[in-house]
C-alpha cells in the first residue's frame, strides 16, 4: 500500500506539469493479445493479482489501464484492455526480501 501511495504522489506532479506541454509522440511496439489470453497468462503462469484498475481517460473511456503484480515473486505486468483484445504495456520483476 505504501508503494502504490508513493507513485500515486510521484505521478500526481508530473501530471500536472504534463498538461501545460506540448509533449512527444512516440510509436513504440507493444504486445497484444485477446484479452482472455492475456489474463489467463497473467493469472496462470504468473499467479499475478489486480493491484489497480482504471479507465484510460486518454482514450476516452474505451480502455482500462491495469497493473498486476505477485508479492511473493515481486513480478508485475501493466495492460491496457481494449474489450475483446489487450496489450500488454510493460513487464517486470522487484528483488524479493
């Protein structure tokens, strides 16, 4: 809970200066799958559970924004779920204590 407050108040002010600039596109690949693929990969082979779960108001509300994560392990993946299909934004692991 610590963490997830943490990057809440390390994102609120990057946030807010983000709005006042113009800001780059960048076209990077990402993978993705059907959503029931995605989330049975996520929950199967990685044991991984929902750690947030937020509309992407940069698409209007036509997708969500969700991080999982498995503590034991420390491993995490971030999505996007378009409905049918979803991408799998970024992946990684902590160092365990």
């Amino acid at each position: 809970m610590k963490k997830i407050l943490l990057a809440f108040f390390i994102m609120v002010p990057i946030l807010t200066i983000a709005k006042g600039d113009k800001g780059n596109v960048f076209n990077k690949p990402v993978q993705c799958f059907s959503t029931e693929a995605i989330l049975h990969t996520i929950d199967k082979e990685f044991k991984e559970s929902v750690v947030f779960f937020y509309p992407n108001e940069i698409t209007k509300g036509k997708s969500e924004i969700v991080m999982f994560s498995n503590k034991e392990n420390g491993t995490w993946t971030l999505i996007e779920i378009f409905k049918e299909n979803s991408c799998v934004l970024a992946v990684g692991s902590a160092p365990t204590t």
